[in-house]
C-alpha cells in the first residue's frame, strides 16, 4: 500500500497531510494547528477515510 505524508512547519503553526491514493484503504488527512500551548486547542481538520461515500 503506498502512503504519502507530508508535514510542514510554518512558523507559528504545523500542517500535515497524509495521503493513501489507491487500493481498498484510499483516504486522506489535512491536519493545520497552533504550535502554542496556550491555543493548542484551535486546528482544522479534514479528513476521509475508505468507508466514506463522499
């Protein structure tokens, strides 16, 4: 199975993307968050997993 993953520091904030772009388990993750402690609450996420239909 091939998995693409890419993770970026962009100073004040972290972004990753993970990646499965075919078989059965095709899905993929974007993830963007605060790297300070005190907003470690705030991020975006999106995702989709292989039992998705969107």
């Amino acid at each position: 199975m091939t998995n693409i993953g890419i993770t970026r520091d962009l100073h004040c904030w972290d972004m990753s993307l993970n990646w499965v772009p075919n078989g059965t388990l095709q899905s993929w993750n974007f993830l963007i968050r605060v790297k300070a402690a005190v907003l470690g609450d705030l991020k975006y996420e999106r995702r989709k997993d292989f039992h998705d239909t969107y």
